[in-house]
C-alpha cells in the first residue's frame, strides 16, 4: 500500500538560520529516498521571500493565512530572536499554525516564537545552550532543560542549538517509519543516529560574567593559576581572609553555587581546553587539577555523559574523521 504524504510547514522569518531550515530539510528529503513521502512548504507571515543569516534569499511557498493544516509544523530560530521581543505577528502566526498541526516542532531559538505565541506554557523544552536560562526568565511556566539535544512533551518537540534540529528531525523521521529507514538516513548523510551526551559537550561550563565581587575574582584568579594547587573551601576562605561560611554565602548569592563546584568547573574547564588543544586525557587530568586519569573521568561521565578520550576524537580536528570519510568511499 503506497504511504500517504506527510506534510510538513516550516514558518520562517528575516534573520533566519539558514541550517535550522537546511538541516532538518535535507533529513526529510534524504528519508523520501528511503520510501517515506514528505512535502515541504515553506511559510512566511506575508508569503513574500526572507532573508536568511548567511545572506541569501529564501523564497516562499506561501503566507500564513493561505496555508493548509500541516501534519508537522516546524519553527525556525535566528541570532536575533533571543535579543528581543518577538513581533506580535510572527508569534501569532506560529500560534495559528500550531492550531491546525498534528505536531509542533522547533529548531534552536525557534523554542522564543513558540514561547511568545503561549505554546511552551506548561511544557518541558529546551533550546540552544548560550540561551537557556533567558528562555527560562521569559517562559517561567515552561520546564526547560538545558542539556537535551531535543525534548518531548506530546505532541510539541523543541531543539537545541542549530545542528540538533538534525538529531530532532531523525527522531521524527523514526517515529514516523522505525528505525530503520531512519537509520538509514543517518547513514547517508553521514551523521549520528543518536548522539552521545548532552549539548553541555558543546558549551563553556563557566559560561556567564565574571564575578563582580573582588573576593571571587580572587578565588578565581587563584584557581585558574594554578588549577592543581590545594583549594579546599579552608584553604580558599583563608586566602582571601573571610570565614568559610561567609565565602560559600558570597558564591551562593552572587554565582548561585558553592566554591567547590566553582573550582571543579574551572579545573574541568580547562582539562577540555587541554584536549582541545590536542593533549592526551592523562596529561589534561594532570594539568588541570585531577589526581587522576579516573577522576577525570568520572567527572567527564557527569557533564557530559561521554569519556575524555571520546571527547578528545570528538572535537580536537575534522582532519583525521575528513580522511577517514574519504577513504571509506
């Protein structure tokens, strides 16, 4: 029996990403050469073209009010979208969209227009790593999980930062023909099934301001000049001449943590810039404050979900995974 079509709106706007749209895109269309049947129509508030974040033209299938019932509906973000309010008719659009869909789903900041138009009220979510505390502030109902790469709350999907709009349409690729054609495309466009870890593997862990205070600043300081040193909570409190007790309030009021977590956070900030700059996980354990390959280890385990060497051939260079892929061929 032939599968009916699967309709899919994407709502797009000026200053959209232009791989939120790409990525998921490519997956649904790499799927229809596997036997699944999606369409695509692109969708803006007026019908008229949008300009995206690399500058080129997107153009348009059709305006909101002329639209059909979409079987998915997909929102795209933008660099701009976090920085401000959401214009009313792209929130309502996105809205009225949303009314008629069979399921909702959002790449990147994309989760604002669905928090602006009402639809995140009440719901997990989560969105890019740099944004989620502010999508936190702004939708203060919703449940938002800041190390997901995509989240599901029936019939509402939202994505992490940019690429993870691949990993969110795979899934809805798998819920729609099983794993295996969805495996399939995840073998052709070269890309994971389901990535290890969360996205904090992508992220700065003291991402944030620095410490106003200038007794932080010189824990801090202390900390990140020499990351192997004693910093015990004593130790740290007599340096800089408070009472343990009074440091650990001062961190707890500016930071929202305690000096230990905030020495763990430098030492593991800097194990992963180690790797990053192509030091083995012994020599990063050791340099950063570790008193062990297995401390480090573990730590990488509760940030990340993933080990310090997978981190290492993850992110130090695209070189050796270019000759691989080109070799496979």
């Amino acid at each position: 029996m032939k599968r009916s079509e699967h309709s899919i709106g994407v709502l797009v706007f000026d200053g959209m990403k232009m791989l939120d749209l790409s990525g998921p895109a490519e997956v649904f269309s790499e799927a229809n050469r596997f036997g699944g049947r999606y369409r695509l129509t692109i969708v803006s508030v007026d019908g008229g073209p949008v300009s995206s974040s690399i500058g080129v033209r997107v153009p348009v299938d059709t305006d909101v009010t002329a639209a059909p019932a979409f079987d998915t509906l997909l929102v795209v973000g933008g660099d701009r979208v976090p920085q401000g309010h959401v214009a009313p008719d792209l929130a309502a659009a996105a809205r009225n969209l949303a009314s008629q869909a069979g399921r909702v789903a959002s790449i990147c900041t994309g989760a604002f227009i669905l928090g602006a138009a009402s639809l995140l009220d009440g719901k997990r979510a989560t969105t890019h790593w740099q944004y989620t505390e502010l999508l936190a502030r702004r939708c203060p109902t919703a449940r938002v999980e800041p190390d997901a790469l995509f989240v599901r709350d029936g019939c509402l999907y939202t994505s992490a930062g940019v690429t993870a709009g691949i990993d969110l349409a795979l899934a809805l690729v798998e819920q729609d023909h099983g794993a295996d054609l969805a495996r399939s495309v995840a073998r052709s466009l070269v890309v994971y099934m389901q990535r290890a870890g969360g996205q904090s593997q992508f992220s700065a862990s003291l991402q944030g301001p620095a410490p106003q205070t200038p007794v932080l600043r010189q824990v801090q300081d202390a900390v990140q000049a020499d990351p192997t040193a004693d910093h015990t909570l004593e130790t740290l409190a007599a340096r800089v001449r408070v009472s343990p007790r009074h440091l650990t309030r001062m961190f707890r009021t500016e930071l929202d943590t305690t000096p230990m977590r905030y020495v763990e956070l430098i030492r593991f900030d800097m194990a992963k810039a180690l790797l990053d700059s192509g030091h083995n996980a012994t020599e990063a354990a050791a340099r950063s404050g570790y008193p062990s390959y297995e401390s480090l280890r573990r730590a990488f385990a509760r940030h990340l979900g993933i080990s310090p060497t997978k981190y290492r051939r993850r992110f130090t260079t695209t070189g050796t995974g270019s000759r691989t892929a080109q070799g496979s061929r």
